[in-house]
C-alpha cells in the first residue's frame, strides 16, 4: 500500500484506476483472497482524503475521476 500511495502521489502521468488496479492485482498474488476488497478499501479512502486535501496532482486528460 506504501508504493500505491507513493505512485498517487509522485507519478502525476499514470491514472488513478491504473495504480489502484495494479496493487490490487498483486494484493492477489501476495495475500489471502479478502485482502483485495480490504486494500481496495483502504486505498479508496487515502484516494478520497488525498482529493480534499488537493494533494493528487494528476496531469493529463481523464487521469483523475470526480
């Protein structure tokens, strides 16, 4: 979860969707089978406090959803 948040915050040209669906790929590969709905979770939650906060800074057309 540490590099999904570190790519959000330090790769503004890949898309959101795109990191969230990586780690939550390998979150299959590395743990249990609930852990995936678990990291979808927390990420969606940093994701959302990252939006308020106006920290993500995404560059691109469609690299980040409302």
């Amino acid at each position: 979860m540490k590099m999904a948040i570190c790519e959000l915050l330090n790769f503004p040209s890949i898309p959101v969707k795109v990191t969230i669906n990586e780690y939550l790929e390998l979150s299959k590969d590395y743990s249990t089978p609930k852990s995936n709905s678990f990291i979808n979770g927390i990420l969606d939650k940093i994701l959302g406090d990252l939006k308020k906060t106006n920290t993500i800074k995404k560059i691109g057309r469609g690299l980040i959803e409302d």
